[in-house]
C-alpha cells in the first residue's frame, strides 16, 4: 500500500527503471571513447577544468590502472576509442576485401592498390581531427595557451602530412606481406566461421589492446636511446606542440618497429586476418586525436602532450602505468604563469618540423645505410637477378637488426670525445641506469619485441613455405 511509502519517496519499481536509466546514460556517454556523449567540446572526466589545460593531476587515475576487466572482457572495444577503429576496419574490409588468390603472385597493381587505398584513409581520418581543431576550431582547451593566437603553420603540416603518408605505405606493405603468407601458405588462417567464432575473435581484438600498450611502452623507450633517437626518433620529436598529423609522422626506421606489434601473429598456430588487420588499424589511426593537442578533443592526451614537451617520462600510455612502476611518469604540466597578454608570441613554433633544410653528417650517413637496407629488402622481395646469393635470413637480419646497430656505429664515429664517454654519448638519457639491471631489460625486451619480430616476419616472407617461424614452432 502506498500508505507504507515515506511522504515524497518514489515506489522502488520507479527507482529501479529510474537507476537503470541512469546506468544506460552513463554508459551511453562514454561510447566509443566519448566524454558526456560528444566528442569534441569536453575534456576527460577526471580534469579539473578550473585549472588550466594539462594543469590536473593525473596520479590519483593512473594510480588505478590497469583495468584489466575492460581488457580481458571485451569492454576496450565499445567503450573507449577502439570502437571506431574496429568500424574503420570493417569499413575499409568491405570496400577493400582481401583476394588471397590475387595475392599468390606479388603484383604491383594489387599491391600498389592497396596502399593507395590505405594511405588516403589515413590522410582523411587525421586530416578530420586537423580541420576539426586547427582550422575550424572546435576544440577550446589548448594546452599551448598560445595556440590560438600563432598564425597556422603550413610547413609544419606538410612535413608532418608527408612522413605520416610514408608511414600509412609502410604499414600497407606489411599487410601485403601478411596476404601473400597467407595466401601462400606460410600463415595458417584461421577461420570465422560461427557466431563462436565472431565472439572469440573480438575478445582476441581486445586482449590484442593490451599486447599493443606493453608492445608501445617498449619500442618507444628504446627509441629514447640516444645513439637511436638522434638519428630517428627526433624527427618524431620536431614536434613539441603536438597536432593531430604528428602522430604518425616519424622515421621510416620508426615506423619499421612501431609497426611490429602487428607481427606477433606470426608466433600463434593460427590466427585470422582479421585480427592482423585491426592490430594494425589501431596503430595505424590511434596517434590521430591523441595527438591533437587540444584537453576537449576526443581522446585527448595530456600524459603524451607532457612526454613531447620534456621529453624524458611518460613512454607508454595511462592505461597500463609502466611508467609509474619504472619512476618515468610525470603527472601534469607545469601550471602556465602568463598574464601579459602583451607579449609577442612566437610566429614559427616547432621550426624543425620542415622539410626544408639539409641533415647533418652523421644524419646522412644514416640515411643513405636505411635506404640500402630498404632498396635491399624490396630488390629481395622482387626476386631481382643476383640476389640468389642472399640467404632470406641474412636480408632479414639486415632490415631488422641493421638500423640499430649502424646508429651506434655512427654515433661514436661522428660525436667528438665520445670514448671519453660512452654510456653518456650511446645511452643518454638512460646512461646512469645500470646496465645490468633496469637499462638491460628494457633494451632485451624491446629488442625482443620489435626488431626480433621484424627478423622473423621478412625471414617468414622471403623463404619458401614451411619455413618460417610459424613452421619452425609448429610444424610443417
């Protein structure tokens, strides 16, 4: 009877359809990765936006991470950025399809189709983010207070337009790979051939985010290494106000072992493509608006925008807080004291970022050696006259271990005094780590992780079938 219901209380029937709105709403609210149901327009939940942009602690969040619910549980597909990616992919797929009889034979019009394909993609998905906040000004919250005011800097877009297109044609070149394997049987594909099927392969989809944060983590901070930074990974860091096109705007030799998170298939007995494909897809698009250097963009990242402006913390990402568990993690930006508005603001910011200008020359030298080692690799790879004598293993060992060793080599030739001293001149900013102990692991494990892969996947490529990795671990 409503006579036993406190005065002004609802029956529970109402409070329970109330709740589970409630419930439906919030979850609503954060699809996809959203904050408040828009994407652009409202900074992460966790944000004090009295403060200034990047002025909020992050430590309390980190602190509870990871979640490895949302991992293992399939959550990280629907309710974080993932989902868009999943729905580019499937987008792409449909458009695009995979002809594995086409691709028994390395064509260059299938071939060359396809990075096409994926290179417009890419340049279309970040150039969305690049309009949306850098031309239309949708976003409000810089983290640059200056950003609004200095005048749009086409070459910076340009240089960054141009590298991130370099890496979108790499990445297609690796998928062309994992075809022509598959198709020839050096892969074993498996099948998605049931509802079973379709479950399982999106819970794999988001165990492989977790594979894609620890595989992040590690790559990154061996490109720290100074003897690898100065001659690759600086190009990444021309950027300090970052815009959505830096993302993905690095070094060929980068994105070489960036790109290898999406190799590890190739140590499972079988696997679908479609799991390749999103693995992929998420390095491919993930840099984008966690790039774009606004606190109310979607997928806004104070924790990297922080890593680009000092450099030495915050290698990997909030979700999986490596950096805290290794004492890199720096949780904020410094508070901005600026109320001169008088001041004269900077017309170029990040002037490196050009393509202007000619490299120094021991950036040369590195250059010309990852060139040899790219024309090496596609003359392999094309089965040009001469290259018989080349044993697939030792083309392969070239590409993946080469670029590491060949930027030590040079590094000692070129910087004066180095032998007065070597760990400071190879190893900053890690050179007071001992080499036994933190230093070594992180370097055995990103070894491990990028440039061990590379060297089984384009051994895996240019041997006959059943040679490869997948063959060795498993059997013909």
């Amino acid at each position: 009877p409503t006579s036993a219901l406190h005065e002004g209380s609802s029956p529970p029937g109402c409070f329970r359809a109330a709740q589970s709105r409630s419930l439906f709403m919030g979850a609503l609210s954060s699809f996809a990765g959203c904050v408040e149901g828009v994407f652009i327009g409202e900074p992460p939940s966790w944000v004090d936006k009295a403060k200034q942009p990047g002025a909020t602690s992050q430590l309390a969040f980190i602190s509870q991470q990871p979640d490895y619910l949302a991992y293992l549980s399939g959550k990280n597909l629907v309710f974080s950025p993932a989902f868009v990616w999943v729905v580019v992919m499937l987008a792409d797929y449909w458009a695009f399809p995979y002809d594995f009889e086409e691709a028994k034979e390395l064509r260059w019009a299938w071939v060359s189709r396809r990075v096409f394909t994926t290179v417009a993609l890419t340049i279309a998905f970040y150039g969305f983010f690049h309009v949306m906040v850098d031309v239309l000004g949708a976003a409000s919250r810089p983290y640059d207070p200056h950003r609004a005011k200095r005048p749009y800097n086409l070459q910076k877009t340009l240089h960054n337009m141009w590298y991130t297109a370099l890496g979108a044609a790499q990445w297609a070149l690796w998928e062309c790979g994992f075809m022509y394997c598959y198709a020839t049987g050096r892969i074993r594909m498996s099948e998605i051939n049931s509802i079973f099927g379709v479950i399982g392969t999106m819970l794999l989809m988001s165990w492989f985010i977790l594979w894609r944060d620890i595989h992040f983590y590690f790559a990154h901070r061996i490109m720290h290494v100074q003897c690898i930074y100065k001659y690759v990974h600086a190009l990444h860091h021309r950027n300090t106000d970052i815009e959505p096109f830096a993302g993905l705007s690095m070094h060929p030799v980068e994105h070489l072992y960036y790109f290898s998170c999406a190799l590890l298939p190739i140590y499972l007995p079988a696997l679908s493509p479609f799991i390749v494909k999103f693995i992929g897809m998420h390095a491919l698009l993930s840099p984008a608006a966690g790039h774009s250097g606004w606190e109310d963009c979607w997928q806004s990242d104070q924790f990297h925008y922080a890593h680009h402006k000092y450099f030495d913390c915050n290698y990997g990402v909030v979700g999986l807080p490596l950096d805290l568990w290794f004492g890199t993690l720096r949780d904020r930006l410094n508070e901005h004291v600026d109320n001169d508005h008088t001041k004269t603001v900077k017309n170029s910011k990040d002037p490196k970022a050009t393509l202007q200008g000619s490299p120094d020359i021991g950036t040369l030298y590195y250059h010309v050696f990852t060139l040899l080692c790219a024309l090496l690799s596609v003359a392999a790879c094309a089965e040009w006259e001469g290259l018989d004598r080349w044993a697939p293993a030792t083309v392969a060992a070239t590409l993946a271990f080469g670029p590491l060793i060949i930027g030590a080599v040079i590094t000692v030739c070129t910087t004066r005094a180095s032998l007065e001293k070597p760990r400071r001149t190879l190893l900053y900013p890690f050179h007071n780590e001992p080499i036994l102990g933190v230093f070594g692991l992180h370097v055995l494990a990103s070894v491990a992780m990028t440039a061990v892969p590379v060297y089984h996947a384009m051994h895996m490529f240019l041997a006959p079938p059943g040679e490869g990795i997948q063959s060795a671990l498993y059997g013909k």
